[in-house]
C-alpha cells in the first residue's frame, strides 16, 4: 500500500498516509471538503481536497443526506453541535434544528467552523460547510475567525 498522501493539520503537514487511509479520515469528518491535502506522487502541490477528484463527494460527511431540490425540515431537532469546554473535553449540546442552528450563527452564539453532527453521516462536519448554512453565513464571519 503506497503512502503518499499527507494533510494539513493546524498548518503542519501529517503523513504520508496511504490513498485508503485518507479515504477514511474523510469519511469519519477529520478531513473537510475545503481541508488541504496533498499527494506527493502529483507533486508538491496542495489542494483541496475535494478538488483533487478521486473522493466522491458523498465521502465527506459534509455531502452527505442532503439532496439539492429536496425540501429541508427546518424545525426537526436532528443536529448536535461539539462546544469547546475552555481547554476541556468537547461537549455535544442538542439537539438543535436548522432554524435554531442558522439563529445561533446570525447571533454569534455558533461559529461557521464549530462541528456539527446529526444521524445519517459519518462523521462531524464544520457548520459553514452544510448547504443548509450555506445563506446565512457571511463571508466577514469566515474571514474574521481563525481555524
């Protein structure tokens, strides 16, 4: 099994991993649509690793269970969101429903980038990347938060 394969981890390069086990850091939601990744047998160029066309987009918990066209239930309380405990352990508070979730990102009580989970996928996911967040989070609150 060849590894070639290395992601970016607090901006510090982990790995090499094989193609397998980066399919499997996609999958569990350690490694996002927009996350970068790079593999070394292609060069040295970093991208996205959703550009990189070899994970199908239903890999990533992001893209998982939502079906562009279909209607969205904004009041079913299906979402939990991971809070941070001040350098503690992470809690799971929810569970939450869309409209709660898009009214605690217009008030600043949810960030873009908090994870979120909700029966269905296969891992976490960050918040900003869910199309069901997609209208009400604003470029300013993507820029003004660091990672």
């Amino acid at each position: 099994m060849k590894k070639t394969w290395f992601r970016s981890v607090n901006l510090r390069p982990q790995g090499p991993y094989s193609l397998e086990e980066m399919r499997a850091f996609i999958h569990r939601g350690e490694v996002g649509f927009q996350d970068l990744i790079l593999d070394e047998s292609k060069g040295d160029v970093w991208k996205a690793a959703a550009d990189w066309g070899v994970f199908e987009l239903t890999l990533f918990p992001a893209g998982q269970s939502f079906i562009p066209g279909m209607s969205i239930n904004e009041e079913a309380q299906e979402w939990v969101v991971l809070v941070g405990q001040n350098g503690g352990v992470p809690l799971q508070e929810g569970p939450y429903s869309v409209a709660d979730i898009k009214a605690g990102l217009k008030a600043g009580r949810i960030s873009p980038y908090q994870l979120i989970w909700k029966s269905g996928l296969s891992g976490w996911c960050q918040v900003k990347d869910r199309p069901e967040y997609y209208s009400c989070i604003s470029s300013d609150q993507l820029s003004s938060e660091s990672l």
